[in-house]
C-alpha cells in the first residue's frame, strides 16, 4: 500500500474517521488539494472497513455452520423456526420464547 496508508485501528474508530472526513468535505471550505486528499484517505479507511467486515462475515458464517458444514442462515425473527426444524423446542414452547440462531 502507499505510504498514506492508515494506521491499524478498531473498527468504530476508521468509522468515526470516515465520517469526519465526509463532515470537512461536506463543509465546502476545503482546497481542491485538500478535498482530493481527504476523499483519497476515505476511500482508503473504506476498503479497510469492507475488508474487516468481509473477515467478521467469514468468522460469523464459520461459527453459523452446522455439523455437515452446511450455512445456516436464518434471521431473528424466523429463530424459532429453525428451532422446530432442529427439533430443540415443541410447537408450544417455540411460540412463547425466542431462540437464537446458535
């Protein structure tokens, strides 16, 4: 990468970077120099961001399999479904208590 390359951070503070850098661009009273600069750096903290959320989907979707490696993606509201599906609850229980997809 260049040498304007960020440093290593967590992800809520390349967030916060993100949106002060869109707070200056927004504001109008940067240089064209400057504004290129800084949309040059957002761009970078972008990938970075997409790059760390690709790599927590990866780690989610590890966690998420089942014994025979097969995804299983369901949502919140459909949880007491697959808890049906997985036999874990009887009809009656599933309906009054929500079970998470883990």
């Amino acid at each position: 990468m260049s040498d304007n390359t960020p440093p290593v951070q967590d992800f809520a503070a390349t967030v916060s970077q993100l949106e002060a850098i869109v707070e200056r661009l927004e504001s109008g009273e940067l240089s064209l120099e400057d504004a290129l600069s800084a949309f040059e750096q957002g761009v970078q903290l972008t990938r970075v961001a997409q790059q760390r959320l690709d790599t927590a989907e990866l780690k989610v979707r590890a966690l998420s399999e089942d014994q025979d490696g097969k995804l299983e993606v369901t949502s919140l509201a459909s949880s007491s479904r697959m808890a049906n599906a997985l036999g874990n609850e009887s009809d009656s229980n599933s309906d009054n208590e929500e079970t998470p997809p883990w």
